[in-house]
C-alpha cells in the first residue's frame, strides 16, 4: 500500500492542543490509536475508528490529524522520546558505571518495554508501510543515534566523532530490529533479547579495541 501524500506537514499534527481539555482529547485519540491499532492492524486502522474508539466526533479529530499517517508518525514520535529520557536517565551513570554493565541494564529496561507494550512493534511496522514514513522513522532513529553518539564519547574516548556516530547508528538500528524481532509470534523473547547482548557487547568491544589501537598508533 502507498500513500498520495506529498507533504512532510501532512505526517505531523495539524495543531498540538495547549488546553488541559483539548490535550486530553489528543491524548485520548493517541491511546485509542494504539490499542485499535494492535487489533486491526495498519491496513485496518481508519482515522474513522480512532474517532469511535476513542468517543470523539471525527471532526475533532480532524482538528489535530489530518489522516491517519499523522497518528501513526506522532505515535512513533512518542515511542522515540521515551527512549530519549531512558538513554538521558542512564547516561547520567556515565562513567561510574562500566559500559557492558550499563548497555546490559539499558537493554533489559528496552526489553521490558517492547514485552509490556505490543503496541510498540505495531507503530514500528506501520512505520514501514510507505516510503514517507519510513524516512520519517529513520529521522527519528537518527535523533537516538545522536543521543547515543554522545553516550559513547567518554566509553570511546579518543575516537572521531564520525567513528562513533557510526558506532550509534548500528546500535539503534540492531537494538530496534532485534527488539521487534523478539516479541514475534512463537519468537522466544528472553532468547532474542540474551542474542541482542551478545551482538551488541561483542561489536562494542571490537569498536573499543580499535579505538585503544588508534591511540596507541598500532
């Protein structure tokens, strides 16, 4: 399936409500999104039943979402800022806390959250069903990989910046991947998250090695 929409605005809130009542309507239309859609399905879901589930007239829907793109994307915008302040929380650990410790503590709290939240893989998928979302996904990736590029800095010290932007890239991209992987019908999750820390701890310690290697002009 493919969508006509051409401009980046139609992917984003018409209007963010800045009233205690208005905000909880948006609010409400974005919880009925995520339930509706774990149900149905992106090839289901309708801005139309978002409107019924969540009890409003599809007319104030309209007045933040222009279709059903823009739930999506703001779903996804929110799923993306969650993982934000996770990585903000931990960084403040940053260097008490060695770094296989810390990604393994980071991991198990990812873990927890795609395990409780099926409605997590569901925006992820529905983020891939057109080639606008998709870049928009990637841009939200991207702002997780500049988190994490700065993450990495005092685990990595002396290595471009460059070197650990695509260090973060890879981590996001497989952390994501592996995540939405794990929590698949007959997908054993606990399996799939102990595989994810072993790709991650191995490809972070061949980037330390290198990085050590660097420094020492070996």
């Amino acid at each position: 399936m493919t969508t006509q929409i051409a401009d980046p605005a139609e992917f984003l809130p018409r209007r963010r409500p800045s009233q205690e009542r208005s905000r909880r309507r948006f609010d409400d239309i974005l919880r009925a999104a995520r339930a509706l859609l774990v149900e149905v399905g992106f090839e289901s879901f309708t801005s139309e039943q978002v409107a019924l589930r969540a009890g409003v007239p599809i007319g104030s829907l309209y007045q933040f979402f222009g279709n059903k793109y823009a739930i999506i994307c703001e779903l996804d915008r929110l799923d993306t800022a969650n993982v934000q302040t996770a990585l903000a929380e931990f960084a403040a650990e940053i260097p008490t806390l060695a770094w296989g410790d810390l990604l393994e503590k980071l991991l198990d709290h990812l873990a927890a959250l795609w395990r409780t939240d099926p409605s997590r893989r569901a925006v992820w998928l529905a983020m891939q069903a057109t080639p606008p979302t998709r870049a928009l996904a990637a841009t939200h990736e991207r702002e997780l990989a500049a988190q994490v590029t700065r993450l990495l800095a005092p685990l990595t010290p002396g290595s471009k910046i460059t070197h650990r932007q695509s260090l973060a890239e890879v981590l996001v991209y497989v952390t994501y991947s592996m995540l939405n992987f794990s929590i698949r019908d007959g997908q054993s999750h606990p399996d799939a998250v102990v595989q994810l820390k072993t790709l991650l701890t191995g490809y972070l310690i061949a980037a330390e090695t290198e990085a050590a290697q660097q420094r020492s002009g070996a």
